[in-house]
C-alpha cells in the first residue's frame, strides 16, 4: 500500500484539459498524491474537481501563486500556454516547488535555460511532461536500437505526428495564438517528432535543420499549422525527416532505419490502448532467391506496462523528488538535458521555417 | 489453355539478374512466352538457359540484334544498364518490337522522350519495368487514398527504399559506375519512392525538389549511395519525403497521409509473400476522454493474387501488344506518361543534389 506520509503531494497550475490526464496520472502513480489544483478562476477550479471526481480533500485555489505557496505542495505540474512557462516555473523552483513542465518546454531555448538554472540553483527536479519516454515500449526499441548486431548503426529516422481538430480549436485553442505559443503544430505535436528522432540518436543533437518554408502551412496569426523539416548528423551521415501537422488525420509514427535492421511504431505517443503496446520490426532482411519475396516479415513485439505511461513517468518523477527530500540526493539533469536538446532542435526549425535557410546546430 | 498462337513472343535483351526474374514471368502470364534470351556472349546466354532450367524451343543469341531481327520476336524486355536504354529501346521500336524497358528508364527525360517518340512513330507499346503498379493491393490502396470520405485529400506522403548489398556490389555493379548509371542509389531505389509518392498524387508533378545535398552520399566515381528529398505541390500544399540508399537495412515503405484517413505498407516493391500482400490503414481515428488510447487501432487488408506481380505486369503489357497485334488498337500513352514523370522527378532530384538548390518542375 502506498503511504500517504512519504507521497509527492502534486499541485497543478490550470485546468487545461491535459490537466486531466495528469491528474489522474498523479493518482494512479503509487508515490503521488494529487494536493491542490488551481485555476485564475476558482469556478473553473471547482467546476475541474467536480468534472474529474477529485476528493475533498484536494485543496482548491482562485490563483497559482496560493498554490505554490500552500508549504504542502512538493512539486507542480505546470500545463499553462507556453508562453507563461517561464515565469510559473521559475517561480514555483523558487518556492522549492519541482517543476514538472509541459511541452513545448518555452518559447526559446533562452527561456528554458532561464527555468533549468532556477531549479537547479534551488535544488529541485524538474521534467517535461512527455510522456511515451516512460513507456516500457520505448526501453525495448531502445535496445533493439542499441543492439549493434540486430540494428547496426541508424541511418535514417522518419517520423509524423498530425491531428486534425474540429474548426472550434483554429479559433480559440492557445495552441493557435501567436502570443501564447508561437510553434503552434510544430510545438505541439513537432516536439514529439523532434524527441523521438533525438531518442533514437541518444540525444545527440543534429549538425544542421533545414526546414521547407514553401511547404510550410502558416494561420492568420502568423503560427505555424503544419510543416516539414529535415535534419542532418555530419559525424554519422545520419539523416531524418518529420512532418507535424493540425491538418492531418491522426499519427504518431516513427521508422527508424539502421544498417542491418529497422522498426516502425504507428502509436508512439499515446499507445491505442493503455495496458499494452507493439512495434514492429525486422532483422537482418532481404530478398529470398529471384527476388520474388522477402526471407522474413516483419515482427511485432507486445510490451505489457503496469501502469499508464503518464503513471509512470509521474512515478519517476516523485522516485527523484523522494531522493531529494528523503536522502538528499541532486536533482537528475538528464531530464532538463532532454528537453533542453528538443528545444535547441525545435527553435532551429522555427528559425529555418522564418529564414528559409538552413540552420547549423 | 493458353493458345499459343496468340500468345506474346518475348526476346530478352542481356541476362541481368533480374531478368530471372522476368523470364519467369513470362512464362507464368498466360498470354506471354519467352521466345528468345540474348547476352553479349553467347556463353553467358548459354548459361543463363540452363540456371533458368529454360525449355530447347527458346532461341539462344550472342547478340542484342539478333533478337531484334527475329521476326518471331513481338516485345522485347531490356534490363540493360541505364546508359544503353537509349540506343537500344530505340532500335527495338524502330524494329517494330514492343519495349518493356528496366527502370531508371534513362540518363534523363531528353534520353525517355526520344524512346517514347521512337515507340509512338512506330506504333509500338512502352511500359517501365515497376512491378508494384500491377499487384491488385496497389488497386486496392488506390480505392482508399482515392475515397474522399475515408482519406480525404493527400496532406502528406514518405517512402523509404533502401538495401545493404554486399561488399562485391560496391565494386562491381553497373549501379556504382558513373559511365552506366548517373543515378545510383537514387535511380535504383529512389525510382521506386518517386513512382509510389506520384502515384499517391495521381502522376501530378510536384511544383519544386528539394534534395539535401549535405546529406548525400557518393562513391568515389560520383554516384549517390545514399541520399534524401523532398517534394511540394504548391496548389494542394502537399508534401512528400523519401530516403533512398544503399547502405541501408531492406526497406521498401511507404505512408501515405490524408485529412481523414492513413495508411502504410513495408513491402511496396516486393512484397513479402508471391500470393497475397497487406496495408494497414486507420479511417477518422481520435483519441477517447482523457487522451488515454485510441477510438480505434489500425486495420489490416490483406490482398490475395493469382498471379506473381511482374507476371501481371507482363500480362498487362502482353494484353495491350495483342490489342495493336489483333485488333490495331492503339499503344497505351499512359505508361509512358508515369514514366515520363517519374524521370522528370528524378532528373530534379538529382539536379538539386548535384546544386544544392531548390528546383523548379
């Protein structure tokens, strides 16, 4: 049984409607406890906590500054528009709150460094909100990937993520406003793309980005709605390409391609079902005699999970912040690592989609 | 029973690997037979008679024109190096014989149309070797992308057609040879992601090419190994990417996007078993509440076929050459058109490669 006494008591900056997710995430981790959530309107808190049958005992606040100011709360989870990331999570690391932040992680890499510097210089964890990283499924690809004799080397990534929303979300969604989030398709579901391909180069970043203005898509207020970019890796002649998209039906792909094997995944981001999830892939491939077939097909591998894969990652959240409040151990910086390479990757792109030049790294 | 008399009389000129293949084909398409194999030397010819297991009745040549002066000799299949498809195609349809000509079909367009304008003026037939287009999974996929209520319009495609030959291939093979094939990886492999992304496009040639020259790779004579692209279609502000290389693990994929539906398939060219093919496909898939899974997992159709795809093909090619024979209908331009766009795709690429600028179709 979890206690109570030794749980990460979570509190959360906004209602947007990921919030529910994670809020039920905080709960379903055995070492979490959702504490209190917030809203700039204490009706659309209270209106949250009956929408997602929160107990009583969730504290309820009108502002975000009560939340991080409520001595009970030991770590936030931050989902507001990027554009306010900055300042929340940098105050809540000022309280000592640790910050676990939502993608895209700022505006630029600046303003990151701006949130990792605090949390570090006030000793708390701090984690984007990706969640497909904590996925049992993502530790198996990423030994299949590792595996020099089954993978060889990569050569190649591709990966797509696309949604199309209904015509209410180009009105009104932050994700469309040039003051809340200047990425806008490229921030929201690029930054998955731009993580998975970093994934499968152990987080190298690339040599240059070359985005495709011509095929980029832009709204009324000058953010992007789709685009396509291509990176490159000088040292290892490693290419990839992503395409990112509101316009699009649903995916969340990703083919790597190695020397000697590779592997797809149609629903990496968020598996089809909650309790298990596959990829697919092929080993040492090729044409039988007369190149009339294939010596093999393609394989698929079934990774069963425990827990939902936003469960766990808030599970390794809370595991860090234990360490630190219990043993004293430092916050990890892998996390604030990755998320800093995806955001140096994710302005490059912006930048190259404004220049229409290709942007070293 | 197929009627003899009114079957298709194939001459094959040279005994490239794939033209195994071919000969096979030939064979199993009920309106086609081999009637005649020809090599440079009539050893090699000899040879490939007896690897073949091939019946006495078919003639054996120590020459190209042998085969073309054959009256017997209808059509003719010409898997010779890229740099002889001129001068020999040409030949052929000033001999009155039908040409079915191994892809890249040329060093460049100028090359293709004087063969097209040589099989027109002689009221021959022309279709490129590509496989792919004649397996009923190809009609099947088409069905999809083309239903506007399941698939919507094309937003995005990517292909990926790559192998890792042996080392033997890198020093010997006319693919690795400036003087026999300017293309390379690109005209070997490349063809076949270009033909699938115009395909998805209905042979519309996109508007500009762009190449990544710095994530080209070339032997030492010059020729790509490796390289990637990009295609854009300004009116339908559609995109295409695809990788194509040798020095890459099998693959022959290709995912194609749409505002309401997707799909993809791993065995494009070759599928992995002779008697029936797959493509997976998702039609208006969505999240459920909280984001936690899928509305649904993506379905997949399995396509049975009577015949081996290269024998459809041939069977396909025959059905037209016995239309000019029997009923003087005439020649099918559309082959020669999707060739035609192919090469000029193809030429752009390699033209933005060798630039490293954008190009204008």
């Amino acid at each position: 049984m979890a206690d109570e006494k030794t749980q990460v008591r979570f509190g959360i900056l906004g209602c947007a409607e990921i919030a529910r997710k994670v809020c039920r995430a905080i709960n379903l981790s055995p070492n979490s406890i959702l504490h209190a959530i917030s809203s700039r309107s204490i009706e659309k808190a209270k209106q949250f906590v009956v929408k997602n049958s929160l107990p009583e005992s969730v504290k309820v606040y009108g502002s975000y500054e009560e939340v991080l100011d409520d001595p009970f709360v030991d770590a936030v989870y931050v989902p507001l528009p990027t554009s306010l990331h900055l300042k929340w999570a940098v105050l809540a690391a000022e309280k000592k709150k640790h910050v676990l932040l939502e993608k895209p992680t700022a505006l630029n890499v600046g303003e990151l460094d701006r949130i990792l510097d605090a949390c570090e210089s006030n000793g708390v964890q701090f984690m984007d909100g990706s969640m497909w990283y904590h996925h049992p499924r993502t530790a198996k690809m990423k030994e299949f990937v590792s595996d020099t004799k089954l993978f060889g080397q990569v050569k190649t990534i591709h990966s797509s993520s696309s949604y199309f929303p209904p015509q209410d979300f180009f009105e009104n969604n932050i994700r469309t406003k040039a003051d809340l989030d200047c990425f806008g398709a490229l921030g929201d579901a690029g930054w998955y793309c731009i993580g998975a391909i970093l994934w499968a180069m152990n987080y190298k970043p690339p040599t240059t980005v070359t985005a495709l203005p011509a095929a980029t898509i832009h709204n009324s207020n000058g953010v992007i709605m789709s685009t396509t970019a291509a990176l490159h890796w000088e040292q290892e002649g490693t290419t990839a390409t992503f395409y990112c998209s509101f316009l699009s039906h649903e995916t969340m792909d990703v083919s790597v391609l190695g020397s000697k094997g590779s592997f797809h995944v149609e629903d990496l981001i968020i598996p089809y079902e909650e309790s298990s999830a596959s990829f697919s892939f092929t080993s040492g491939a090729a044409f039988v005699d007369l190149h009339i077939g294939w010596n093999m097909k393609e394989q698929e591998v079934q990774v069963q999970n425990e827990l939902p894969q936003e469960a766990l990652m808030v599970k390794e959240f809370s595991r860090l912040v234990k360490g630190i409040k219990e043993f004293k151990i430092r916050p990890d910086k892998m996390w604030g690592d990755i998320s800093r390479t995806s955001q140096v990757v994710l302005d490059a792109v912006k930048s190259s989609v404004d220049s229409g030049k290709m942007v070293y790294i």
